[in-house]
C-alpha cells in the first residue's frame, strides 16, 4: 500500500487538504496516510520549521500531498519547501493550466510548464558589500538543464501533447540560457522524429506576452526556475486565478503534490479557500501512483462543477464554501463513477 506523508502546513493548507482526503476517502483508494507538520506549527512546537523526522517521513514515502506556507519575515528563514526540494532532489516542477470555463477565464488556456526546480536564482548565492551593493551568483549546470529538458519532451510524449516551447533569455545571457537553449534543440530533434513532437523557442517576456494574448502558441513550455515560477503564476491567474492552479515536484525517487496558491492567512478558517488546485494536485498524485481511473474522477468531475455557476467558489465570484464545494464534488464524482 502506497504510504503518502501528508503535511497541511499553514493557512487554509489544512482546509483544502482536509477537503482534498475526503474526497479521496470517498474514492475509496488504497493508501496509508500519516502527517506530520512544517512551517510556523512546527516552530512554535520544536524551534524549527521542519524537523528531522519529517524530512525522513518525506523521504520514506511514496508520494507527498502538501498544502501551504506562510513566509515569516525573518532573514535566517529557510523554506522547508525549498528543503524538501533539495533534499529530495525534486528537479522538476510541472505546472498544468487549464481554462474550466471561459466565463472566469480570461484565456482559454491549456498548457503544461516543465520548470527546473534545484538551480538558478532560488539557489543562488548572495554577498553584500559595504557601499549598498549585493552580487547574486546563479548556477545554472549542464546536467540540470539536460535532465528537464529530457524530462519535458518525456511528459509531452506520454501525456499526447504535441509541442514543447523552450522559454529563455538568451539574447541577454548569452552563456548560460544560450546553452539550455543548445541543450533543447539537441534533444528536440530526436522528440521530431521519433514522436513527432514540434519544438519552438521563446524568450521569456514574449512567452509572458503570448500567454495572455495568443495562448494557444503552446503546450508544453520548458524553461529555468524563475521564469517558470513566474510564468506559471500568470498562467494561474489567465485560466481563473491560482485557486485553480495545481502542481507536482518530481524526482527519480520521490515526488511531492500542492497547489500553487500560498496559504492566503486572510481567509484561514473563513471557509472561502477554493480547494480545486489542492485536489488537482491530489489527482496528478495518484497519476502518479497508476491510479489513473480515479484521477479522471476527480478532473472530470471538476470541470463539470464548473459548468454550473451555483458551483462556483468564491474567488471567482460565486458563493460556494470550501466546504459546501467538496460535498458536492464527492456527490458528482459518484454520479460520474457509476457511468464510467
């Protein structure tokens, strides 16, 4: 039985992965679950944001289900998101965007950013100097980028998509993207020919651009860490805001499953938080595990809730609780496993 470490973190973390495990309980999948808590519960109870114990659950367990942090403003902070990253060696972050509807959408947008989640700025090294200057040192390495270029092309092939975008600013970096660029299209080439997969590229602010205006330029986008954190945030806000935003962080032995959005402190315990990428991130978990009928649930299920505007949640401009939403998700999911 696959052994999930469930961690709600802060915020409405806890809701929306309370919400997340009902609607998996009522799927009736076989897998153990067991918390374990990070963030400013664990502060407040151990003196740390993550201890050892959980970082050895994470690293026992066959998938991890996560739901949110806040970010304390403290300069010795260290994300224990970004350590489990690391730790984990969870190198790819993939990020779906999906308009449900194009009354809340602003686009109507279906696209898959493959973001390389262990170099460039968010592991980068900063100095400060005495007359007001800091130096950032970004790494950016062959072996980083080959392997989610590989891993792009891979999930494009496997998962029916057509082509994959590679997002860089090579025209200014002229070392370091130039080479992901390098990198990309020898490997695009082999993608050509034996599964037909097209291949473009894009530097970054174009790709921001064509987003919100010619969204169906891609499919699969490849790119860095920051550009990819930050184009997949505007991807969630284009297909309905990031309540709808779900995402996976993939490893070659591990791989951890959360929603985009942060733990939004200003609706906790309000029952206003929309669960939609919490339990997306829930299905691409159990895609994961080859649990694919009761993924398809789950999507499906959520894309017919939101044909109906008396189902829509309340960063949307409806008036659906978190709580309200799941049961009524459990009751389509239902309907919908009887005919399928």
């Amino acid at each position: 039985m696959p052994k999930i470490c469930v961690i709600p973190g802060d915020g409405v973390g806890p809701e929306v992965i309370d919400s997340t495990l009902e609607v998996l309980h009522n799927l009736d999948v076989n897998l153990d679950y067991e918390k374990a808590i990070v963030g400013t519960q664990s502060f407040e109870k151990n003196g740390v944001y993550i201890t050892k114990e959980t970082l050895e659950l994470a690293t026992t367990s066959d998938a991890i289900l996560f739901g949110a942090l806040t970010t304390p403003r403290r300069r010795d902070y260290v994300s224990p998101l970004l350590l489990m990253r690391w730790n984990l060696d969870l190198f790819a972050n993939i990020r779906p965007a999906l308009c449900m509807n194009i009354d809340f959408c602003l686009v109507p947008l279906d696209v898959v950013i493959v973001r390389e989640n262990t170099e460039g700025m968010y592991g980068a090294e900063e100095e400060e100097f005495d007359n007001n200057i800091v130096i950032t040192k970004r790494t950016i390495s062959e072996y980083a980028c080959q392997r989610i270029i590989d891993y792009a092309f891979k999930y494009a092939s496997e998962h029916d998509r057509k082509k994959v975008t590679c997002v860089h600013k090579a025209n200014v970096l002229r070392t370091s993207d130039e080479m992901f660029k390098k990198l990309f299209y020898g490997t695009a080439v082999n993608f050509a020919f034996y599964n037909k997969i097209r291949s473009d590229d894009v530097l970054v602010d174009a790709a921001a651009m064509y987003l919100a205006k010619e969204p169906d330029k891609f499919d699969v986008i490849v790119t860095l860490n920051l550009y990819g954190d930050i184009l997949s945030d505007e991807a969630g806000g284009l297909s309905g805001g990031l309540g709808f935003s779900p995402s996976a962080n993939i490893g070659k032995d591990h791989a951890l499953f959360e929603p985009v959005h942060g733990s939004a402190p200003d609706i906790a315990g309000k029952d206003a938080a929309n669960p939609t990428g919490m339990m997306l991130s829930a299905a691409m978990m159990l895609d994961h595990l080859e649990l694919p009928r009761s993924a398809f649930l789950i999507r499906e299920s959520l894309k017919n809730m939101f044909q109906d505007k008396n189902n829509w949640t309340k960063d949307i401009g409806g008036e659906c609780g978190t709580k309200d939403f799941t049961e009524r998700l459990i009751k389509t999911i239902n309907e919908k496993a009887d005919s399928y």
